[in-house]
C-alpha cells in the first residue's frame, strides 16, 4: 500500500528589504522579462480600474461620482479610466501576463476600449 505522493515545487525566490519592508523579488528570468515589459503605472491602472468596475457591479457604490469622492480624485479621471476594465480578454493577457510593450499611452488605450474586440489587439500592438 503506497502513501500519498508529495509534489514539491521550488521557486527561487530572492527576499530584501525595500524602503524599510521585506518584499520577495522572483527569479531572475522572471525580473528580465518585466524589465523590458510593461510600465507599472499602466498595469495599476488596469488593476485600479478592474476595482472599481468590480466595486460598482457589486453595488458598493453607486455611481462614478460616489467612487469618485471616496478615492479623493476627479469623477473624470475615474469615468475615463475605467474604460480599461473593458478591454478585450486577449489585449489583457498581452499587457499583465504575457507584459508585452504596448505604443499607447494609459488615456490613448482608455479610447481604444471603446472598439469592438476584434479591433484591439491592432490598435494596441501594432
């Protein structure tokens, strides 16, 4: 009778202090890869934006305004900057895992989510 099987995973993770906090850095490729992807402020603001379409759908507030003047910013930003959480499904991949460059800035891609689907992915990479 055989026990149970044991799958070990090893990650080389690497942990330093940063700014007086201990934050773990991946591996090496992994530090590669995201140094010649993506700019940080694009992924938070699609993460940002993911948020507050989640915070609306689920009714923890009611309107932009509301989130708005919880988050101490301009209802504008906000109505422009959520338009991210509505970029097609294969432009996401590309930009937060796969961390590919895109030539748009954060406000040129917030239009772009306006196209069908279909037409993103050129708009945005191309």
């Amino acid at each position: 009778m055989a026990g149970p099987e044991t799958l070990r995973v090893h990650i080389p993770l690497t942990l330093r202090n940063r700014g007086g906090r201990p934050r773990i850095l991946p591996p090496k490729e992994i530090e590669v890869a995201m140094e010649r992807g993506q700019d940080a402020r694009l992924l938070r603001a699609i993460g940002r934006a993911w948020n507050w379409r989640h915070r609306l759908e689920c009714g923890d507030v009611t309107t932009i305004a509301d989130l708005a003047r919880e988050e101490g910013i301009s209802d504008r930003y906000v109505s422009r900057v959520i338009r991210l959480a509505w970029l097609s499904p294969s432009v996401l991949e590309r930009l937060v895992l796969q961390r590919e460059p895109t030539v748009l800035s954060i406000f040129d891609l917030c239009g772009v989510a306006e196209l069908p689907w279909v037409e993103q992915p050129e708009r945005v990479f191309d």
